[in-house]
C-alpha cells in the first residue's frame, strides 16, 4: 500500500487513524532518511492516543515513555540514531515493553532484527512536494490497515 501525504497535517492526520487501529503489543518501525516525518508520524499516533503534551523526538533520551491516562493505551517511542552497538539495545528493555505497550521505533534498521509481526513504514520525498509512504503490513495487520 502506498499513501501519498501532501504535508506534515496529512501526516499527523495518518498517524492519528493509524492510533485507533493500535493495541499493545504492536510493533511500528518507521524508516526513512533524516527529516522524512518519522517523528512527525509519530506524534500523529500520540495525538490519536489521546497525548495532548509535546512530543519531540526522543534522539537524546532513545525512549520516551507514554502512560495512561495520558494515552490510552503505553506506548513507548523509541528512536536508534545513536544506537552504534547491538549491545547497546539490551539496556534500553525494548523486548520487555513489548507485550505491554505499543512500540513506535525510529531507525528500526539498528535492530538485528524486527519481529515478524512489526507493521514496517517508509517514508520518503514525493516528487512534486509532500511525501510518500510506503506500507508493509503483515498478515495480522491487513484487516486494521485497510481502512486506513
């Protein structure tokens, strides 16, 4: 499936239909270059969850935790750019969280690997302006993406 997203609004206006489809336990993986909309996606999610703070790109922090009641549901988002090593990923407690919330990881692509189940997002420039993306939906996702 392939959306094209005529700015940042129609972005966030994806992410918020995205967040009625979410329950915990799933994986999202956004990728796309640097200023591609990972955050900007991400932040459409939270605001469909109900989050009504700011929602900045937790690069520094690599996690940033969000709980009822100011999202339905967990929701942890997750940012490796500055991952450099594997081992790195085993402090952050990433494969703990995800039976209990949802996991919106930027940078996926420093995983060793994404779980089966992990609804995959591209992001990348439009020619004429905007932006294309690309989604891969597996099977236990079809049925939510459709409506999308």
């Amino acid at each position: 499936m392939i959306v094209r997203l005529e700015d940042a609004e129609a972005t966030e206006a994806f992410g918020a239909r995205l967040a009625a489809q979410l329950r915990p336990g799933d994986v999202i993986a956004l990728f796309g270059t640097l200023g591609a909309g990972k955050t900007t996606l991400a932040r459409g999610i939270l605001r469909g969850l109900g989050h009504e703070g700011d929602v900045a790109s937790p690069t520094f922090p690599i996690v940033q935790t969000y709980e009822p009641p100011q999202v339905r549901i967990p929701l942890w988002h997750v940012d490796l750019y500055r991952i450099e090593h594997v081992e790195e990923l085993d402090e952050l407690g990433i494969e703990d969280a995800r039976g209990e919330a949802v996991l919106v990881i930027e940078w996926p692509e420093r995983l060793p690997r994404l779980w089966p189940e992990t609804l995959r997002l591209w992001l990348s420039d439009a020619e004429g302006g905007g932006r294309t993306l690309e989604v891969e939906a597996p099977e236990e996702w079809r049925e939510r993406i459709s409506s999308l």
